[in-house]
C-alpha cells in the first residue's frame, strides 16, 4: 500500500509540524539529511518527541539510539532493536510496518493511529512522523521519528508494554 501524498499542513500536531520543516530544511536539495545534520540543541523544545533510530538490515530491522521522555513513556526502549522493545502481537506487526514503510521513502511518512486498551473509555491516539536520515546520500541508515500521543495519561502502561487489542489506523501520508 502507498500512502497517498499530503502537504505538512495536514500535520495535526505543531510539535510534528515543527520538526517537520526542521528536518525538510536540513535536506538542502538532497533526498534526506545526515546524521550530522540535525542538532539537537537547535530542537530543545522537541526532544521529548524524538526519537533517533538505526536503519539495519536494508530497512527490515530499527535499533532505538536515542528515546525522548514523551516518547519512553512507561519503559525506555533506548539501545534496543524494536523487537526486543515491544511485546509479541498486534502492535509489534503494527509498528514494525510502520517503521519499514518509513524508511522507505521517499520524503517522511506521517501517520496517526489509534490503540484500544480494556478497561479504557475511548481509543488512545498516537501519531508519528518517520523522516530518513543518510550518511552516504544514498541509503536509509538512520531515522528521525517524531511521535506525540493524546493527553490520556491514565493508562498505567504504554504501548512499549501492553499490546493493544485493536488497531486502528486512521490517516497515513507521505510528504515531500
């Protein structure tokens, strides 16, 4: 499946729009930034989104380098691979397409999901914004994963620790 193609004001979240055009103006031209090119001091406010993640495998597996606060809720998948991270089930097939596709390209993929939970009035939103990183100008080795979540903090343990047992996905889109 292809997303179709969106523009970033169809990016719900300012955090996501913010470091969206962040990552976009590190491309000066090229497919995908480097590594090096993304400081975190210059995104300070956004960190707690972020997540910096190794491509290995031609795209088929993710090593999480660098977890922000927001995002570790409940469990710090930090030096991990995904899945060692993420229980067995649903939600594992679930991101782990996810994160093949944005590491796909072109451009980064945006997407919201929404996860149900028992004993949870109303589904818990989640949406991420995948943005290839390249050390060589050429291939996929490393990723800038935004992430923000809905503001429903009472579940006691997150993604990274309970499998949901629905997924929903509701918009996904790939931007320039």
């Amino acid at each position: 499946m292809t997303p179709p193609t969106g523009a970033v004001s169809q990016i719900a979240e300012p955090q996501l729009q913010v470091l969206y055009s962040y990552w976009s103006g590190k491309r000066r031209g090229t497919d995908w930034p480097a590594r090096q090119d993304i400081w975190p001091e210059e995104i300070k406010p956004l960190l707690p989104y972020v997540m910096l993640v190794d491509v290995l495998g031609l795209g088929h597996r993710f090593r999480f380098r660098l977890v922000g606060t927001d995002v570790a809720f409940g469990i710090d998948p930090t030096g991990k691979l995904l899945h060692e991270a993420v229980p067995e089930g649903s939600y594992r097939d679930h991101i782990t397409a996810q994160f093949r596709r944005g590491a796909a390209g072109p451009g980064a993929l945006y997407n919201q999901s929404s996860y149900t939970y028992a004993g949870v009035a109303g589904p818990r939103g989640i949406s991420r914004l995948f943005m290839p990183l390249s050390s060589d100008g050429r291939a996929v080795d490393m990723m800038l994963v935004g992430q923000t979540r809905d503001g429903l903090a009472h579940i006691e343990r997150s993604t990274w620790q309970a499998n949901p047992p629905a997924v929903f996905e509701r918009l996904e889109l790939r931007l320039p």
